[in-house]
C-alpha cells in the first residue's frame, strides 16, 4: 500500500510542477484599463429630500413608465380593458409605494440623468448611483402626481396610451419637463422617444 501511495504522491507533484509550467503565470491585467468615475453629488442631491430640479423630467419619465407597466399588467390580471375605480386606485398607491430601488443617477458628457426602467439607455460605461435618497424622491414625486392629477385623470390618460400619460405627467402646463427646463426633453424628442 505504501509503495500505491508514494507513487501517488511523486505523481501528484509532479502534475502540479507539470501544470504551472503549462499554464504559467496568470496574465497581467491590460495597463490601458479606463476607470470610470462615480459622479460627483452637489449637497443638494445628497441631502435634499426633494428631486433636484435638473433630474425632475427623467424622473416624471421614470414615474410614467411605473404607472403604465403596473397599470398594464393589472389589466391583464383581470382579463379586461378597463378596471375598475377601486382596482386602478389600488394599483396607483401600490406602484407610488415600491421600492424603486432600480432607479439612480449618473453622468452622462459631464451631465447628470436619471437612469433605470423606461428611460433612454445612457453610456454604458459610467458608474450609476442607486439607492440613498433616489427612491425616496421618486416614491413622493409619484404621489404628488396622482394627488394633484387625481387617479381617474391619470388612469383615462393611460388609456390613451403612453404618449398621452407622459404629456399629462410630464409635458402639460406645470409638467416637469414643460417649457425646456434643464434636464428635460422638448415634447417633440419625448414623443420621438415614444416611437
């Protein structure tokens, strides 16, 4: 048995001494490597309960696309076109009260946007901050819209369709991204955006 084992043994070394000379040392990491930044917060998108001024638009996008989906997806859970009062009211406070902890910030050509679900893709090479007070800002956001637009409002506007939910939210008179606003896109690029 132990001439079995010491030969096992012998072998074994030799396969790992074999094994290293095969494979030899693992490659250097490439020396043009691109770091990438995290974008730079100013005190008041760390430390302001409210969405700052510039991102409000992308948010209203954001906010919209959460409407729609969840209103869609209600639809279909009942098989019907239309809910009732009581179903899309119940639907609107659930999607306001999510997480929407896949929402964050980043740097875009040197200006922040918002980034996450139904917003235009950005570079995929920059550095996206989640969490923190994002999702905070976007939940309260969202109930302000359906407080001030009414449930009945916003649900008649997502039965029109998308285009019409984000002119309600985003693009109508007080809309976050009416009147070029900084951070906004025209109506024109936001209805482009739709296609």
């Amino acid at each position: 048995m132990q001439p079995v084992l010491a030969a096992w043994l012998a072998l074994s070394l030799l396969a790992g001494v074999g094994a290293q000379e095969m494979c030899g040392d693992p490659p250097a990491a490439p020396s043009h490597s691109r770091s990438v930044p995290a974008p730079q917060l100013s005190p008041e998108e760390r430390l302001s309960p409210h969405m700052p001024e510039s991102l409000r638009c992308d948010a209203c996008h954001a906010i919209a696309f959460q409407i729609e989906e969840q209103l869609r997806k209600a639809e279909g859970k009942v098989g019907k076109k239309v809910l009732s009062e009581s179903d899309y009211v119940e639907v609107l406070e659930r999607t306001c009260s999510q997480g929407w902890e896949s929402y964050g910030m980043q740097e875009v050509d040197g200006k922040k946007r918002l980034a996450g679900p139904g917003l235009l893709r950005q570079e995929p090479m920059t550095v996206m901050v989640s969490g923190g007070p994002w999702p905070g800002r976007l939940s309260k956001m969202c109930h302000s819209y359906v407080g001030e637009q009414g449930e009945a409002q916003i649900y008649e506007a997502h039965q029109r369709g998308p285009a019409a939910l984000r002119e309600l939210l985003c693009h109508g008179g007080k809309g976050a991204c009416a009147g070029g606003k900084a951070g906004g896109l025209s109506p024109h690029k936001a209805l482009q955006n739709e296609l």
